[in-house]
C-alpha cells in the first residue's frame, strides 16, 4: 500500500514527498478527501510501463513517453469540467 499525504503536506515538505518516493516507490497524495495525485519512482514506473505493453504492442514506451501516443489524443483536456478544483 502506498503512503498518503495531505496536498499542503506535499506542498510544505516537497523533500520528504522526494524521500518517501525514492524510499516507498509511491505516495498517493490528498486533497479535500479525494486522491489529485501519484508520485511514482522511476523504478516504479518503468515496471508499470514495461508490465502494460507488450513488445508486440510496439514496445517499452515508458522509457522514452509518459503515456502510449495512441492514447495521448484522447488524454487531452478540452475543457475543464464543472468539477475542477483550482487554487
């Protein structure tokens, strides 16, 4: 289970989050009761990338991207949705 962290924890002690990442490999971080985001290693993501495509896929993408191209266009944000929480 990966450790959780407040968004304002995360903000104040930006070197604890690196630490707990580099020690943990992953730490889930918490705004208003609801999971805004994942800090992965790069271990740790490089072995999700290498687990989720295939060589026959077109090979180890998360070496050189953030996510598959064929899935990069729909991954784009129009538009913000009504629910967006901004600061």
């Amino acid at each position: 289970m990966a450790k959780r962290i407040s968004a304002s924890d995360a903000k104040n002690n930006f070197g604890g989050l690196l630490e707990d990442v580099a020690a943990l490999g992953r730490v889930d971080v918490i705004k208003h009761g609801r999971l805004v985001a994942v800090v992965l290693s790069p271990r740790v993501l490089t072995s999700i990338a290498l687990a989720d495509v295939t060589p026959e896929q077109g090979g180890s993408w998360g070496t050189k991207h953030m996510i598959p191209p064929e899935s990069a266009r729909s991954a784009r944000m129009i538009g913000s949705p009504s629910d967006f929480d901004e600061e």
